[in-house]
C-alpha cells in the first residue's frame, strides 16, 4: 500500500520523460531548446521518486505510525467533513464567485476546528482575508476572478 505513491510518481516520471524527447525540435536556435527545461523536471522528478521509493522501504515504522492517525474516530470524521466541504467549495466557486465562496468555506473550516465558542474571531478571520486575498490579486494584481 505505502508503494503506491512513489511507484506511480515513478511510472508519471518515465511517461513524462518519454513525451519530452518526444517534443519536436527548434527551427531557430539551439534546436533541444524546447527540451531542457522539461527533461530537467522530469529527471528531477525521477530521482525524487526513486529516494521517496527508498524511504518507504527503510521506514516501515513511521508508515505505521502515519495510519494510526485513523484510529482517532473524531479526527477521522474531521477530515472527511474537511474533504466534503473543499467538493462543495469547488462548486460554488463558479456561480457564486471568488469573495462570497471564500468567506463561506473559511468560516465553515473555522468553526469546525476552533468551535462555535470563537464564533466572532472565526467570522472576523474568514472576512479579513477572504477581502484581503480578493484585493490583493484583483485590486492589486489586476487578476480576474470568478
């Protein structure tokens, strides 16, 4: 189970790979321009793949102890309510825009972890930066959001 990730990010490297020097060649210039930068993350990605591959094989114990987190029933139920709540983030997002889907997924993410008791320091952050990240990229960046 714990091979999955760093063989499949193995097999995504060497795919990558393949398709990169599979890249046509530059009519001007230096002709495997269009090559280099893309060769150099995939074998980055190769080896960091193959030293991740070689972690997991050292370290049994500390997978173990990455699964135990699980058997916390509450933190369990957290987590999927934290997934759940991201799914219904990325369809709001579109209709009801940047801003109001922002402030409704913070504030939602912050009374499940801080509770109902900081109720105004959750209302107060989930507005401060939802505003603060809007102005930031469309004020400040002049970037469009939805």
């Amino acid at each position: 189970m714990r091979f999955i990730i760093p063989g499949a990010t193995i097999l995504i490297s060497i795919v990558y790979l393949f398709l990169t020097y599979n890249l046509p060649q530059a009519h001007v210039g230096d002709p495997d321009a269009a090559q280099k930068y893309p060769l150099l993350i995939g074998y980055a990605l190769l080896v960091l793949s193959v030293l991740y591959l070689i972690s997991e094989l050292k370290n049994e114990e500390k997978v173990r102890e990455a699964f135990r987190i699980f058997s916390d029933k509450e933190l369990t139920i957290k987590v999927i309510v934290v997934l759940a709540l991201c799914l219904v983030y990325t369809y709001m997002f579109e209709p009801l825009g940047f801003l109001i889907s922002t402030i409704i997924f913070l504030g939602a993410l912050l009374f499940l972890i801080n509770g109902v008791k900081k109720w105004l320091l959750n209302i107060i952050i989930a507005l401060v930066f939802s505003f603060a990240t809007w102005y930031a990229f469309a004020e400040l960046l002049q970037v469009s959001l939805p």
